[in-house]
C-alpha cells in the first residue's frame, strides 16, 4: 500500500483572525488550490483537483486533513468524481480527517459517477473532538453508457466511520452492485436514479432544532424520497433518492444552509461550478 496515484495532505489552524494552511503537501495526480475567503468569517474555502480528468483501472488516492483548535475549512472538489471502466483493479480512495475541538468542516464534494464497468471504493474515517462541527455529504450518480443503461457500472462501495472523542458515533456502509441486485428494488434505489446521503454532527443540533429546521424549510417531497434521522449524539443523517444531480443538491443546499446561518451566522453558500 506504499504507491499511491495521488496523495494530499492538509493541516489547517486558526491564526487569530482567519483559517490558514500550516501545512500542506501533494503529490501525483491530486491538487489543492489556495484559499478563497469568500466573507469576513475567516473561513477558508479550497478546492481539490485531480488534473487528470477522472479514475480509472487501480488508481488509489489518499487524503489526509486535519484541523486544530476554532480552525473553519470548507472543502470541495473542482468536478464530479468520474469512476471509468476498472476490468483489472477497483479504484481506491481513502480520506482521514481529524478535528479538534471549536473547528468547523463543511466536506461538500461534487457527486460520484459511475460509468459503464467501473469499481469504486472509498472509505472515510472522521475523529472529531467534542465541540467540533461537521457537515458532509455525497452524492452518487450513474454515468453515461453506450446502450443507454443507467446502472452500468460494477461496484460502488462506501464507508464511513465517524468518532467523538475516539467513541465510534456513526458507521455507515452502501454497496451499490447492479448486476448481483435489482437496483429498482425495495431498500435500494426505489426506481430512482440519483442516490445523496449528509451528516451534520455539531452540540446544537438537538432534536428541537432538527424539528423546526424541517418545518422552516418543508423540504419538497414530490421529487424523490427524503428522510431524516437523529443520531445518538447530537446531529442528524439525511437520506434522499431523487432522479437528478440538481434535485438532491437543492434539496441539501437548503439545509446545509440554513444550519450555516443557524449556527454561524453565515450567508448562503453556492459550490455550482458549471
């Protein structure tokens, strides 16, 4: 596990008046843009890119950020993550993140696409201490294929483990195979296309504010199928089947903001990149 195709590398720290890096490395095929400051918050936004376009056969990236004390980081990718065919070795994407206390992480990449005969496996590992704040989402698309098929890829693979201090709090697994499950099927995509999941892990969001935050926003459900849990610590896990790209991000844009707003007091945030 010694080669990687790309690896990055991020510390980031409260220095007083703004989120800065204090240490940052990358290698192969992964970049990170410099920070945009987008308001007086002195939250930084970065950008992560992969120059090469999309995965394909065995590649393995690995990321690691880590944030310290009241540090505020809102990271991105530049383009949708875009699996093509794998016919030897899945790709392989692993990410480590470590917050500490009073640091705020909004982890809001562009969605998944699986293309025709793609393997794709990511895991996910988030330690946080007690009095951080975390938002992440994903979002899972199927790509384009020749005869028109909208799950023709392999294997999309998922996992995530999130610690409060080192305490497992959440452990989420999807496995998507379309040729070994119907993926129309119960329990499954509900003959829906597009598959989102978020996580907002913070001490405010108690079961009050995850009622009146469903009630203020009515989030539509005429467009697909939404439903929202509470965790065993404070926050909250957010599913939703749609049959677009835009719908699951409308629909998570909302929320996403009105948390922001919420408990920052931060002005709505817009990612679309095209």
């Amino acid at each position: 596990m010694d080669q990687w195709t790309g690896t990055l590398r991020l510390t980031a720290e409260n220095n007083g008046s703004r989120t800065a890096a204090s240490h940052v490395y990358h290698q192969g095929a992964y970049k990170i843009a410099r920070p945009i400051y987008s308001d007086d918050s002195g939250q930084a936004y970065y950008y992560v890119m992969n120059p090469g376009g999309g995965y394909v056969d065995g590649d393995r990236y690995r990321m690691s950020l880590e944030l310290g004390e009241r540090a505020q980081v809102l990271m991105t990718t530049q383009s949708s993550t875009k699996i093509y065919r794998t016919p030897r070795q899945p790709v392989l994407q692993m990410t480590d993140i470590d917050m500490k206390s009073g640091s705020y992480l909004e982890w809001l990449p562009d969605p998944i696409i699986g293309y025709r005969d793609a393997r794709y496996r990511q895991q996910t590992v988030i330690h946080m201490e007690k009095g951080a704040t975390l938002i992440s989402a994903e979002i899972i698309t199927p790509g384009w294929s020749p005869d028109g098929s909208l799950f023709a890829y392999e294997e999309l693979s998922l996992k995530t483990e999130i610690y409060l201090d080192r305490e497992l709090v959440l452990y989420d697994r999807l496995k998507l195979r379309p040729g070994r499950q119907p993926m129309s099927g119960l329990g499954v995509m509900e003959g829906h296309t597009h598959y989102g999941s978020l996580f907002i892990i913070g001490e405010q969001a108690k079961t009050e504010f995850v009622s009146a935050m469903m009630e203020v926003l009515d989030v539509d459900r005429s467009s697909g199928k939404i439903g929202v849990s509470e965790l065993v610590v404070p926050g909250f896990a957010v599913r939703l089947l749609a049959d677009s790209t835009q719908t699951v991000e409308r629909s998570f844009g909302r929320i996403i903001n009105y948390v922001r707003q919420q408990w920052f007091g931060k002005s709505p945030v817009s990612l679309r990149k095209y």
